[in-house]
C-alpha cells in the first residue's frame, strides 16, 4: 500500500486493528516502504516509521476478539 492507503486503512478502523488486517498493516511485503516497526507488549501499541517520514500508530486487538469478530481467516482458525 501506498503511505496514504496505510494511514487511511488504520484510519478507518479506528486505529484498532486485528486478524488478517493486522497482517496486511505490518507487512513489509504489502508495504515496503516501512522501516521500522515497533509493539509495546504491555499497551498492545505498534508503532511504525516508513522511509518517508510517515509516522502510524494504532492498538492491536486480541486474538480471540478478531476471530468473534471474524476477522481471521477460517484455515488460520484450524490451524491454531
């Protein structure tokens, strides 16, 4: 994704993000332009820096409420 797509993909979910979204957000393979990525493990905060100067934050939800809420993908369901 392009800078703009990423802050308006965390934008639109209200910088809470889980399952295959949170993959999607973090992949440096759909986006390439991050540099740096960083989680607080006790907020469950990323942080994350891309080589333009672009700053993203957002909190990452639980696992067990992304898949209630059926965000993840149903193979990766069986195979946790």
């Amino acid at each position: 994704m392009y800078p703009h797509e990423l802050k308006n993909f965390i934008d639109s979910r209200n910088s809470y993000i889980g399952g295959d979204d949170l993959l999607k957000v973090i992949s440096i393979k759909e986006n390439p332009q991050l540099n740096h990525i960083k989680l607080n493990p006790e907020t469950n905060v990323f942080e994350m820096w891309d080589y333009e100067g672009n700053y993203y934050n957002f909190t990452a939800m639980p696992y067990k409420e992304a898949l209630e809420k059926g965000l993840v993908k149903q193979k990766d369901e069986q195979e946790r």
